[in-house]
C-alpha cells in the first residue's frame, strides 16, 4: 500500500486529503476507486478537465508511487489575457 494526496480547489481554497491506494494504482484507475470518489466534492469531479500529479499533467496510465500528490485541474473561468488587459484599462 502507498498513500497519495489527492489536492483541488474549491471556491478559491486549496483543500487536501490523503488516501491510501495499493501499490501500482494508475491515474486512470484511481478515478474509478470508490475511495477516491468519497473523498472529492461532486461538482469538483464533474467540472475536473485534468488530473496532474506535482502540477504536471500525466495521462491515466501513469503509475502512481508513494507520498504523490494528485491534482484536480478546473477549467478556467475566464481568459487570464483578458483580465490582464481589463486591469490595465
């Protein structure tokens, strides 16, 4: 067994839990553990457009080791060129 902690954000705080996985468990399928599931706020999973460990993305088939942190990514919600431009105005 190894133990991962699963990061995300949700209303602009960082919230973290650990979770413990077994030895081998991929990205792909530590989205479809029913502990994993537990633990991260629906709309958060329904809105996540990428999962990265150590804010790098990695595919599914990446093999998680012990003490990564995987990170939820959200879209974003606006063009951050745009809002720059906005603030100069």
């Amino acid at each position: 067994m190894i133990t991962v902690a699963l990061a995300w954000s949700a209303g602009g705080v960082v919230q973290e839990v650990s979770v413990e996985i077994a030895t081998g468990t991929t990205i792909g399928t530590l989205k479809n553990c029913v502990e994993f599931l537990s633990k991260i706020p629906t709309g958060v999973l329904n809105a996540a457009a990428g999962v990265g460990v150590w804010g790098k993305v990695r595919a599914n088939s990446y093999k998680l080791r012990d003490g990564d942190r995987v990170e939820l990514y959200l879209p974003l919600t606006a063009d951050p060129k745009e809002q720059r431009r906005q603030r100069a105005r």
